[in-house]
C-alpha cells in the first residue's frame, strides 16, 4: 500500500502552470530524490504536500495517521538550548510526558507503555547524536538556539526534522547550510532511515548514495525512475536514443509514404494506392522528440603562465585582531594544483581561504607571492553585496571601467548570462543567476587561482556539471571549499585537512577521509575487540604507506587529462583553414612544437602514472597474500 498518492495534480502559479496531472506514489520506507530545473516547481510540490498550498487540480493522499517530516522555513530561535529545541520535535513524546503528570492512575499505564514503545528515554541522546552528526558539539548543544547564526540554525531546524522519525520526510537541499563533513554524515544518516523520504536535492553524491529511486519533473510530469541519479542518466540516455531513433524510423517511413503520394496522386490507375497512402500517412504516429533545454556552459579566461610556485606559505599564522585562528601554515600552490580544503565548518578554511584571497594579512610568519599572480576569489556571501536594483551589464561595468559593452557582455556569456538576463534587475534574478554573476566578477581578470566557496549553493545540476567542465579546462589553480562531496571527487587531485589549528596535506582519498570520519564518530563506549582493533591499525598504516603511491597515480593521471585537453585544442586550431590563409608560419611552427612537447610530456606522466599502479597493485597483491 501506498504511503503517497499524488494524482493528476495541477499547480498554477503566477500565470505558469508547473505541474500538469502529474502522478506519483511513495511506498513505505522508500526514499525518494526529486530533481528537476530550477523552477520547475520542485519546492512548490513538497509545499502542496506539506498542505501549505491547494492544488489546481488533482489529488494529494497520506496515508491515515502517518507522520510528516519538514524543515521548517524560518530558522528557530528563543533561548531554548540547541538540544531542548531537537526534543521538541517529537510533539508525541512532550504530549505523553505532560499527561504522565497529571494522568489517572489507570491512564498511567497506558502512558508510560507508550512512552517505552517510542523510546523516550533515549530520546536525549538520540537528539544528541543527530546534533552531533551535524556539527553540533555538547558544549554547542547546551547554548541557546538563538545565539548561532541562520546559517547553523538552519542546521538545528533539519535535525529536529530528523530526530521526529517520521513516516515520510520531506527535504528541501538539505546540504545547502551544511559542510561536507555534515554533508556525508547527513548520506549515512537517509542510508540508513526506516521511513519514507522525498529529497529535493541538486547533490549528486547525496541523490546517488541516500536514495534508491529518482523522480523526474519535467514539462509539468512526473516520472520515476528505480536507482540513484547515475542510473537515472544511464536510463534517460537510453530512451532518449530510443526515441531518437523511432523519429528517424517514422520520418523515414513519411517520406517514402510522401513520394509515393507525389508521384502518383494524378494519375487514375493509382488514384485509389494514393488515397490508401495518404491514409496511412495520416496513421502514422506523431513522437515528439527529446526536446533539450540549450546546455549549460562555462568558461573560464585563460590566465597567463606563471613560474611555480605562485604562492607559498612559510610558518604563516592568520587570524582577526592579533588572534590566530591558524598557525605553523608551510605550504605551497602552483599553476597546475587542484586543492579542496576538508574540515568541519568554524576550523578556519574560509580563514585560510581569505589569506590566499589576500583578503587578510600574515600575523606571523612570511607569505611569498608571484609579482604577477592574479587571484579570483568567490564566496557565496559576497550575493548580499549586490546591488538590487542594477543590472549584472552595470557591475561588470563597475569592475571593469576600461571594457567596451561587447566585452562587458562576453564575460557575462561566458556563465551563461545571456542578453535578456545581462539586463535583469539583480532583485529579479535567481539564486543560481546571481552565483553565475559571482563567478563572472571573480574571473574578470584571467586569474591564476580560483578560490571558490561554496559556489554549488544555489546551481542546478547541470550548472554544477558545467562548472565541473570548466575547471578541467581551467589552466590556473584551484582552491575549492565545498559540501558537495561530487565535486570534490571530479575536481580535486589534492586534499588539505583543516583543523587542530592548522592546515596540512590529506594522504588519502575522500573514500578514506570518511573512514576517518565514522572512527571519530564511532562512541567512546563501544570499544573495538583487540585483534579487531589492531587489524583495523595494521589497514590504517598500510593506506599510510601507499598514499605516496596514490597521490602520484592521481596527480599524473589529472596531468594526462590537461596535457589531453591542450592537445585536442592545438589540433583543432591546426585543422582549421583559416589558419593558412595568411602569413601565420610563426604560429602554425610554435603550434606543431607544442605539440611535439605535449606527446613528452604525456609520455613521462603516462610512465609516472604506470610505475605508480603497478607498485600499487604489487602491494595489494602482498597484503591479499
């Protein structure tokens, strides 16, 4: 039996109707992502489920006394401690607690049998462990919600939606305000939920990893596909080919149909093979083809070589009013580097982040940077300082006196601006428009390094894979600070663990780095057995002995994919014809160079790449024997 029956349900919202007889069911248990563009009235569905809104048509059906899970809109507040606020989540067990008091002695009973069947007692430290998972420590659990920022309120309003264990959870980008360590405790967490979830989410680790199926609203429809998000391309690619091809079968089959008709139409003997053809014509099925929406495409300026490194730290302190957050910072960047930074939200790497950014100085130690090193700096806040009422044409503008208005534009196009929207109101644009605008104004002078923060927050997902795209082409350095675990895995070839004070490199993948994660989180009463514990070292120690290895067969592999990437573009402005039209031999002779170089230095990575696997796969080989 169902859990939610969405049937035929129309939506009319401002003049657009967003869902159109759209049906849906949820069985119990079953958890459930819902993607979708941005605007496709994702957000508008789980409001109409929740009852804050009537449909235009159609039904919505939850089953008799199930419970509803939501966070909620409006982050809590008042002088409850973070843990009082999370208890009061579970209205059932504050009713049966209050009744206790004052209850009859044969209603007492009753109570109290129901209050052991809910598990009331452990309900303090089940609440504790979710607060935890989501950054919250027992010191930050005792203070009072009002006291944290929206940002972490928001955080304490998901975790009193998760700990009321409902029947059917829904949840709106749960990730935006968190970190990515709370980000894959979160994927743990749904993993492992008994009840029903509808997840709207644009994170494709989380879409791939906390739900077993994935539902599609699309021109008003909704259809559900079994598996996680990747299963979900691998099966809309599919039918999309199919569908291509039963257009090309019928087109063809048209015209042969059509040419038969044309020819024959005026004379007698075939009048009536003529009308049976036009018949059949008439017959034939109409298939709409797949019709895509224009790609989403990024691009990023291409920055001017520097020698490395282009920035380097030595025994560098930072932090605010001459006291450091980060201390004992010896590290370096070069142009090739693709960093993500891990740690907990509050250890210092948007700190670290304005250090490089130049937007705080050293309080100790030295900070040597190249003469000519350009840095692009984004930073989800930097939205608040947008003007409402001007255009994204005026602040390119502004940080661009000396550029004529084509040149203004181009930088917008490069992210997807395109004229219409160049000319919107900032009070008028999207929360995804306003990043693509952010990414434009941190780019506007070629940088060499990219700081990015949090820049998914607000992008669908194929903006997000766009920008995934535009970082592998990217010829800078990347310092990357995100929640979403997809990102991090298809961009970073380094990671630097923030924390304890200080920043230093991760020898390791982020497969170990939640290892690392669930042993910290694993309770301090639940000691491992002996041997268990010293297998789980010896593992430990051998991944330690082999990141070496790793790091190198990852970092050459990334080299290959550049060196790749430069090579197809060479190639490509040598096929073109143009190129030999006029007296260009200097160029044509610097290109085919080039290329004589890449093929060698695609060959030392390829070695690199090929020592450092098969030293791997030895040492597997010995640990399996």
């Amino acid at each position: 039996m169902s859990l939610l029956v969405i049937q035929g349900v129309t939506i009319r919202m401002g003049g657009r109707t967003l869902l159109d007889g759209a049906d849906l069911s949820i069985e119990p248990g079953r958890r459930v992502g819902l993607v979708g563009r941005n605007g496709a009235g994702k957000s508008t569905l789980l409001g109409a489920i929740a009852g804050d809104l009537a449909v235009d048509g159609g039904s919505i059906r939850l089953s008799a006394r199930a419970r509803l899970g939501r966070v909620r809109q409006e982050a809590p507040a008042g002088a409850a401690s973070l843990l009082e606020t999370v208890l009061e989540g579970d209205t059932e067990r504050l009713a049966l607690l209050a009744e206790a008091e004052t209850a009859p002695a044969h209603r007492l009973a009753e109570v109290h049998e129901r209050l052991r069947t809910i598990g009331a007692d452990a309900a303090p430290a089940r609440a504790g462990a979710i607060l935890a998972g989501l950054g919250f420590d027992a010191a930050a659990q005792a203070r009072p919600v009002g006291s944290f920022s929206g940002g972490w309120r928001m955080r304490v309003a998901l975790a009193t939606a998760l700990f009321a264990n409902p029947d059917l959870l829904l949840l709106d980008e749960p990730t935006n305000h968190l970190d990515l360590e709370a980000t894959l405790w979160l994927e743990a967490w749904l993993a492992r939920f008994p009840g029903a979830a509808l997840i709207v989410s644009h994170d494709r680790g989380l879409l791939d990893r906390a739900v077993d199926a994935i539902a599609h609203l699309d021109r008003g429809k909704l259809s559900l596909t079994p598996g996680g998000f990747d299963e979900f391309v691998r099966i809309r690619t599919e039918r999309a080919l199919q569908q291509t091809r039963a257009v090309e079968r019928v087109a063809a089959e048209r015209a042969h149909i059509q040419s038969f008709i044309d020819r024959f139409r005026a004379k007698a003997t075939k009048a009536r093979q003529a009308q049976a053809r036009i018949k059949a014509l008439a017959r034939l099925p109409q298939i709409e083809s797949v019709v895509e929406d224009t790609p989403t495409r990024f691009a990023f300026p291409e920055p001017s070589a520097l020698a490395p490194p282009i920035l380097a730290l030595d025994r560098v302190a930072v932090g605010y009013d001459g006291t450091p957050v980060l201390r004992g910072l010896s590290l370096s960047v070069d142009m090739d580097d693709r960093i993500a930074l891990l740690g907990a939200n509050g250890n210092g790497k948007s700190t670290f982040a304005k250090l490089l950014a130049g937007r705080l100085d050293p309080l100790a130690g030295e900070m040597r940077r190249s003469g000519k090193l350009k840095v692009g700096y984004f930073a989800q806040h930097q939205a608040e300082e947008l003007v409402a009422l001007e255009t994204p044409v005026e602040h390119m503008a502004r940080a661009l006196p000396r550029a004529t208005p084509p040149q203004l534009r181009g930088q917008l196009a490069r992210f997807g601006l395109d004229a219409d929207r160049a000319s919107t109101r900032i009070a008028d644009l999207s929360g995804g428009e306003k990043a693509r605008l952010l990414l434009a104004l941190a780019t506007r002078d070629a940088p060499q390094l990219l700081i990015l923060d949090e820049p998914t927050n607000h992008l669908d997902i194929d903006a997000r894979e766009a920008l995934v795209k535009a970082l592998a082409d990217f010829a800078g350095a990347v310092l990357l600070i995100t929640h979403d675990p997809h990102l991090v895995e298809l961009v970073a070839d380094r990671l630097w663990l923030v924390g304890e004070g200080t920043v230093r490199p991760f020898e390791g993948d982020l497969d170990e780095y939640r290892a690392l994660l669930a042993e910290r989180a694993r309770p301090a009463g639940k000691a491992e057995a002996p041997k268990r514990r010293d297998d789980r070292r010896g593992r430990a120690e051998a991944r330690a002995q082999l990141a070496p290895l790793r790091r190198q067969a990852r970092e050459a592999e990334a080299l290959l994919g550049r060196l790749a990437t430069e090579r197809a573009a060479i190639e490509a402005r040598l096929a073109d014809p143009s190129l030999y039209a006029g007296a260009r031999t200097a160029e044509i002779t610097a290109a085919n160079t080039r290329l004589a170089t890449l093929a060698r230095e695609a060959e030392a990575a390829e070695a690199a790449w090929l020592a450092a696997e098969t030293a791997l796969e030895e040492a597997g080989l010995q640990e399996a024997g």
